[in-house]
C-alpha cells in the first residue's frame, strides 16, 4: 500500500474510532442516563450508564480532584503524546501503527471527555453469570484492540514472523510474453 493509502487508512480509523465513541456517547447520555441497567443476549450484555471519574475500571475514582486532574487529564494527556513521538521517532508501520492510532485515538477521545466533562461516559459491559467486565464505552475497545493489534505485531516481528505474512521464498520470475 502507498504512503498516502495508509494515511486514508489511519485518518479513517481515526475518524471512525472517534464517531463511533462520541454517537454511543450522546446515545447512552439520553437514553441509558437516569433509568436501571437493560440486559441483552441473556444477560451477556448490559447497558448502564456510568460517569466514570477515575481511570481503567475506575480506578482511582476515589482520589481527591487535583489528584485525579493531575493523573488522568495531565498525565493521559503528557503519555499520549509520548506515545505519538516515540512512533514518529522508531518510524512504525504496518500493523503496529494500527494498533497505536486506534490506541492513541481510543485515548484522546476519553481524555477529551476528561477535559470537558471531568469524566468518561461508559455504559458497556460483558459477561457470562458472575465473570463480568467492568462498564467501559467504544474508547475503551478501540484502546484494547489497538494494544492487542501492537502486542501481537510484536510477538510476530519478535519470532522472526514479517508482519505481512509468514517468510516464503520470492515467487518465481515470469517469462514477459
């Protein structure tokens, strides 16, 4: 794919991460807020809305104001854009520049909430019977997914595996016709 073909991809990832996380957002605000939790696919699925103060799984919820500003405001803020350098500076690529825009745009949406609002919407949450996730939004998937995305590029570059496919000789010239 063409430098410029990549940059359509990520601009598009990053334009839908974002939407995405912002729709469910507005939606859950005006139609989950101030009514109980619904389930769904037998209580494989919950909705409820959540005004999340603190950090993952609210982490950190219980800190006094300055402390939380300082952490998941400031600090999110400061990491993301460490983030963003040290790609530029290493020159990813490929699959693991996926995983980190997904991550970094994943994260600058709940930072945006974080800056406006003092905390994140979440109103998503998993399970089966008692093994449940914590309540988390879109932000939330796309930061995961993009760490996975990151961790198993990874793994892959690390074993020896190209992240475009396991190593197999060149095909065999053609004959020009």
């Amino acid at each position: 794919m063409t430098r410029i073909g990549v940059r359509v991809l990520l601009v598009i990832a990053m334009a839908a991460t974002v939407s995405c996380d912002r729709a469910t957002k507005h939606l859950a605000a005006t139609t989950l807020a101030g009514v109980p939790s619904q389930s769904f696919l037998a209580d494989t699925v919950r909705l409820e809305y959540v005004e999340n103060t603190g950090g993952f799984l609210s982490l950190g919820a219980d800190l006094p104001p300055a402390v939380r500003t300082g952490v998941f405001t400031v600090g999110t803020g400061l990491t993301l854009l460490s983030v963003i350098a040290g790609a530029v500076l290493f020159r990813w690529s490929g699959w693991p520049l996926l995983g980190l825009t997904l991550f970094v745009t994943g994260g600058a949406s709940n930072w945006l909430d974080r800056m406006v609002h003092g905390s994140v919407i979440d109103f998503i949450n998993v399970g089966f019977g008692p093994l449940r996730t914590g309540i988390f939004n879109v932000a939330d998937v796309a930061i995961m997914l993009g760490v996975g995305i990151v961790l198993v590029g990874e793994i892959r570059r690390n074993s020896g595996v190209d992240a475009r496919g396991p190593s197999a000789p060149p095909p065999p010239d053609l004959p020009v016709p």
